[in-house]
C-alpha cells in the first residue's frame, strides 16, 4: 500500500476529492486552512490580510496499483491551473491498523 500525501489551494477542495472518487478511492482525511509557501516558485498561502489564500491538505492510503493513476491525474490539474499550486508525494505503507 502507498499512502499519497497531497497540498494544494483551497480553491481545488472539490476537485481533489472528485478525482479520487472518480478513481474508485473512498478513504483520505482533509486538514483545512494550513498555511505553506512552494519551494520554487508559489507565492504564499498564510490566511492573513498580506496572503489570504490558504492551503488543505489530503492524506490517503491506497492500493499500490492507484497511486500512479492518482498521481497521473493530480499531475493533469496541476499543468491545467499551474498558478493556484498543488504538490503530492506518494510515500510507503509499511503497516495499517
């Protein structure tokens, strides 16, 4: 199993969740209203009256044959809306409760 890890400016909320049920994955957990900065190019998303923008956040464990496609597609909406910002990292599973 992989677990993906996903940021991305709250403006793709919906979106994010769509392309994984759209995959066939059910299960993450969303943190919402965190704050970050991109390590090359993104300006910063702080929620205050300078950067009112904010980020979520998305974790999800998946089957290990799903993370190239989530991957794949996550890759798609990023190319399409290059400036809003999303970054994902697939990570291993080693145990699951």
């Amino acid at each position: 199993m992989k677990a993906i890890f996903i940021a991305y400016n709250q403006a793709y909320n919906q979106e994010i969740v769509q392309l994984l049920e759209g995959l066939g994955q059910r299960g993450y957990t969303v943190w919402e209203e965190i704050g970050g900065r991109g390590g090359v190019d993104g300006l910063p998303h702080l929620g205050n009256h300078a950067w009112p923008t904010q980020n979520h956040a998305l974790l999800s464990v998946v089957e290990d044959t799903l993370a190239p496609k989530i991957m794949a597609a996550l890759r798609e909406t990023d190319a399409a809306n290059n400036d809003l910002g999303l970054r994902a990292y697939v990570l291993p599973v080693e145990e699951a409760l």
